[in-house]
C-alpha cells in the first residue's frame, strides 16, 4: 500500500513490510512453502504499489540478502513487462496481469541455496540443473496460492526460447505462453544490465544489440522487434531506466 494515498506513516509501511519479509524468510528456511506463499499473497500487492527505491531497504537486505536481491529484481522486470507490454498494445486487463505475472516469474529461486544462486565461479551441471529448476518450483510454489496460481505458464515458461532450445520442458515458437514470451525479454534485459555476484553489468544499449543478436532464436523475434523500438522512443521508459543508470550498477543486483 502506499503511504501518500493511505492516511499511514512511512514508518509503519517499512515496518508492516519488514516484518512480513522477515516471516516470509522464516518459511522459506524451514520449507514452509504454503505458508510463504499465503505470505507473498499479501506481499506481492504490496511491493507492486511501493516505489523502486522502497525495496532497497537497508533493513530488508539485513533481514534476508536473497530476499533483497530478488524482491528488487521483480520489481524491475515487473516495470519492463508492464511497459513492453504496453508497446504491443494489449489490453488493460492485460497490462496488469502481465506486470504481476513479471513480479512473480522467478518465485521458484526463493527455494534455491543462495550459495548456488550467486555462485560466482562456473557451476557445476548439478547445480546448472539446480538453477533451472527454478522454473518449475516457481509454478509449484504458485500452485499454493488462490491468487497468483494463473501465472504458474509464466514461472514455468519465461527460459523457453523461440527455436526451442530452451528448459524445463523445450517448447518451441507461439506454443510459449504469451507472456513468458515477454517477460522472457525483458527479464535477459536486466539481467544483462545488472552486476550480479557471476557478471559485470553492460550498458542498456549494449544488452539491446544482444537481444537484437538472439531474435527470433531466443526471443520472439516481433516482440524483440517491439521491443527494441519502444525503448529507443518511448519517452518516459527512457526516463525510467536509461537515464538512470544507477538502477542497473547495483552491486547486490
């Protein structure tokens, strides 16, 4: 909920938010995924609301470094998707369930050893697998929840590539679900743009001749199309993010 539009203190919106990540944490380090999941019911609504720069609480990172990192990257791919989305010209309803369905896409790494996670040397193939797993724990994860299980085909989906070539399940071309398609670039984009603890960031312009590069192989060639395009032009997704760079250098992801 945001504070300037609810009558509530900034300070009990950081407390009311800190306390529900540090129950959040609690579940997940005990595999109480229902549990967490009736957690990130409430949670997920709330994050959607706050401002970027509210998910960089000192005390978040604090509470739970994976958690931190995660819950910043969500909020990010989530405002890509919601402008791609935008871009394509989908409908409102659309818009909305495709900017949650980018918040929620990479649930299933909440459950994953944050020593594997952010390993910076080469992964084994164990912990490759491990890492591609999330996909499907992320649908499971969402299975538990009443409010978010219609976006298990986004958690599932967002690594499957347009030649097929991608995991869990190697679906190929329009068979994608649709945002998964999506979500799939704008999720390379900022993971491209970010420094994470097994890469450097790159400039923005350089992650988009990567995903010009991968069109129509990884990514939706008119969705890339799009894609490209609007971020180029699109005047306040300009001002949102290339602008901006300090979004995309922190070292914490």
């Amino acid at each position: 909920m945001n504070c300037e539009h609810s009558g509530r203190n900034e300070f009990d919106d950081h407390q009311k938010l800190v306390k529900k990540i540090i129950h959040l944490s609690d579940c997940l380090n005990t595999s109480n995924f229902k549990a967490a999941m009736s957690i990130l019911d409430q949670l997920i609504p709330i994050c959607m609301e706050l401002d970027f720069n509210r998910l960089r609480l000192p005390e978040i990172k604090l509470t739970d470094r994976k958690l931190y990192r995660e819950l910043k990257h969500a909020k990010r791919v989530s405002i890509h998707a919601r402008e791609l989305a935008k871009a394509l010209a989908c409908t409102q309803e659309a818009i909305k369930d495709i900017e949650i369905g980018g918040f929620v896409h990479d649930v299933g790494k909440l459950i994953i050893d944050e020593l594997v996670l952010y390993k910076k040397d080469r992964l084994s193939p164990q912990e490759w697998k491990t890492i591609q797993a999330h996909a499907l724990s992320g649908g499971k994860l969402l299975s538990f929840s009443k409010q978010f299980a219609r976006f298990i085909p986004i958690a599932e989906q967002h690594h499957e590539r347009w030649d097929g070539s991608g995991y869990p399940k190697g679906i190929k071309g329009s068979k994608i679900h649709y945002s998964a398609r999506l979500i799939s670039i704008v999720d390379a984009f900022d993971a491209m743009t970010c420094t994470r603890s097994y890469h450097k960031c790159i400039p923005p312009l350089l992650a988009i001749e990567e995903i010009a590069r991968c069109s129509a192989t990884q990514f939706d060639p008119y969705m890339a199309e799009v894609f490209i395009s609007q971020i180029s032009t699109h005047q306040s997704y300009n001002e949102a993010f290339l602008e901006k760079p300090r979004i995309y250098k922190q070292s914490d992801g």
